[in-house]
C-alpha cells in the first residue's frame, strides 16, 4: 500500500465522488493527516511515558539510599565507626601509664588532667600491649580494654614478669567516622583520656566446643595417613616436592625455610564415616576432612606438637591434599556450628607470610612461605603473599616508653 503525502484539498478533491474515483483507478489511497490538536496529543502522551521511564532508575536509587521500616517511615543509615584508632591510642596509653613515675610528664599527653606520680619511674614496665575488646560508651567515646604483659622491679631492683595485667582505658575521638569520631569526613583526628587507666580482671575463659571428628578412631597408618604424613613432612620440613601430593588446581607452597628437622604423624581423625580409610581407597572425587596432629622436631632437637585440619580427595587411586582447612569442624551440638562438613571448597592458591593465615581457603601457617623444588605443570604458582599491618588512624601523641 502506498501513501501519498498530505496536501491541500484542491477543487478536484472537494467531496466529488468522481476525484474519489479517480484515485482509486490510479492504485493510490490517500493519507489524510490528523487535526493538529490530534497530533499534539499523541506528542505530549509520548513524552509522559518516556518521562516515567527514566523517572524509574531514579527512584529506585532514591529508595535504596533512604529505605523505609515496615511502617514507611525512612530508616536511618547505620554509621559503623572504627576501633582501630582509639584501640592504638589506648595500648600507648597503658604503656606509658605503666613506666611513668615521679616527675614524668609521658601521661599529660594522653590525659591532661593526669595527677603527679610519686613513685619512681621505671618501677613497671609493658613488654607489649595488645586490645581485647573495645566498645563505644556513646558515640565516639570509647571504652577501651588493653592486655599488658608487665614486668615490675623487686626489691633488689630486678625486672621480674608479673603475667598479663587488664586495664580498661576511657577515651574520646574527635575525628570522623574512620577515626572513631563524629566529627564529618576529612576532620584530622586525635585522642584523649577522659581518666587514668582502671585494673581490671581477665576476661572469662571460653568452652571449648566439641569438634565433628570422630575421636573414637585414629587412622595411624593406610592410604590416608600415609598421603598426609608425606605432605605435611613436604610442607613444614623440606622432604620432596609438595606439588606431588596435591590435588589439580591446587597450590600450596611449604614453609621456606623449613622450620623443623623431622615431622612425625601421631595420627588422624575424620569428620564422617569412611569404613575402610585406613586400608583402601575410595572412588574418584570422595572428600574427607580429616584433623591430622603431628609431633615436630626443631633445629634443636626440641620436640613440639602441631594440629593440622585438612580437606583430602580421593583420586586415580590415591589420597591428595585439596585445602589445608581455616579451622577444624564444629560439632552439630554447638548451635549455628557446621555439625556436617559443607560442601568441599574449591581448591585455591594458598601462600603464607610471617605468621598470618593463607588467603582464600587455608589454615594458619607457621611461618613464611615460599615456592621450593619445581611443580609440575599441573600445579599453578601462586602469587607471593604479603604480610599485613594494623590498620587504623595513628593518634596523635606517640610518647615513648621508659624502662
């Protein structure tokens, strides 16, 4: 169907049934164009819906930054403030608290109001200090509490540890949220001691809870144990090639340089039921997570036991290493506990550095790691791991302890 362009009537188009006629011999329908009120209409409809459309991303935004309770009302966004600051700033404190003495001034920079001391500096001293649990009283007022491992002078003037002593510090942050403060973004922060540090008792000791091993049956020799002892003796002592034991995909490094002599296997436990594990093997892709405890010799012949909570795989025959585990399984009897293993982890590059957990799925490595021996090709190598350091603002004053 062809259309013709709108036009002015002319005189042969005015309603004569002849002109109709005339057009429809000639094979032309003729487009008559709407009123021009018509056609503002359909403009001004198309712009509305296009209106609302793009209206839609905006109020979706709009809702997640300001959400509604149940009962439509907007909620407030929680302000999560860090410890990190405030927690620095207490172990400085408790520290120079603890060697400060007569005509010292170490504690007015971190509390003004701090009275004289009339003992003898040096008397105390804090070989380290560390937090073990912060909490704000109010908004950006803290409550600090600070492990101290104090040594103090007897009467005959030698320094003698005293053990691990508790002091619970007040202190106020006035820088922004990422300080520990309240202050708005940007503002430089800094500390102060609202009163001198307070003794207080250690904190309670926790249960131990029950693990998802079967304590009952200790696997000391077979396939299993066998794979493990090998592994383990790779890993943490230097005998043979680590790779050899591990499964496909995964890549862990053995601790360089290895920090002991020789790696004895006391035994293994596991976390379900494998009837013949100390005997056979079982088919391709069976997972077992199993706890392995190993007695270790050091360079100077000392003897110190380890526990290792690792994922092994069966495959082609023989047990492999997938994961050296985070931590070993709980038991069902611990509420929110994994009382089964969950669904085995995807084997990953595990490195460690110093004395920190290797990332992504492992368990805490004694130390350093580096790459030794030549992996097959099968065994990706991973990239070198870094170490971490405290995170959090510095405070402001940093004195120096006295012995």
């Amino acid at each position: 169907m062809r259309l013709g362009r709108s036009r002015e009537k002319g005189p042969a188009e005015s309603g004569t049934g002849a002109a109709s006629g005339a057009g429809a011999e000639n094979g032309a329908e003729t487009w008559i164009a709407p009123p021009p009120r018509a056609a503002l209409a359909t403009t001004a409809t198309k712009a509305v819906l296009w209106g609302l459309v793009g209206c839609g991303p905006v109020a979706l935004l709009a809702v997640a930054a300001n959400p509604a309770s149940s009962d439509g009302r907007p909620v407030a966004a929680e302000t999560r403030r860090s410890a990190a600051g405030p927690s620095g700033f207490a172990e400085l404190y408790v520290a120079a608290y603890l060697s400060t003495g007569n005509g010292d001034t170490a504690l007015k920079a971190f509390f003004p109001e701090a009275p004289a001391i009339s003992t003898p500096p040096g008397q105390r001293t804090a070989g380290r200090t560390i937090t073990t649990d912060a909490r704000e009283a109010a908004p950006g007022y803290w409550s600090v509490t600070v492990a101290a491992d104090v040594a103090a002078k007897d009467k005959n003037g030698v320094l003698t540890a005293t053990g691990v002593h508790y002091f619970q510090v007040a202190v106020i942050a006035s820088g922004d949220e990422t300080a520990g403060g309240t202050r708005p973004k940007g503002t430089t922060p800094g500390y102060v001691a609202t009163a001198l540090p307070a003794e207080v008792s250690a904190p309670a000791p926790g249960t131990v809870p029950e693990l998802a091993y079967d304590t009952q049956r200790q696997i000391t020799s077979g396939p299993l144990a066998d794979t493990v002892r090998q592994a383990l003796a790779a890993y943490l002592g230097g005998a043979g090639d680590l790779s050899r034991y591990l499964t496909p995909g995964t890549s862990l490094r053995p601790v360089v340089p290895a920090p002991y002599r020789q790696v004895e296997l006391s035994g293994i436990t596991l976390s379900k039921k494998l009837p013949d594990a100390d005997t056979t093997v079982p088919a391709d892709g069976t997972r077992a997570r199993v706890l392995a405890k190993v007695d270790v010799t050091d360079g100077a012949g000392l003897r110190w036991p380890l526990t290792y909570a690792l994922t092994m795989t069966a495959r082609a025959g023989r047990w492999e290493l997938t994961v050296l585990d985070a931590a070993p399984v709980l038991g069902a009897s611990r509420p929110g506990s994994a009382g089964r293993p969950p669904p085995a982890p995807t084997p990953t590059s595990t490195t460690g550095t110093g004395t920190g957990a290797p990332t992504g799925t492992g368990s805490p490595t004694p130390s350093s790691s580096a790459p030794s021996g030549s992996a097959p090709a099968r065994t990706p190598d991973p990239s070198p791991g870094g170490g971490t350091a405290p995170t959090g603002t510095t405070p402001q004053p940093t004195p120096s302890n006295r012995s």
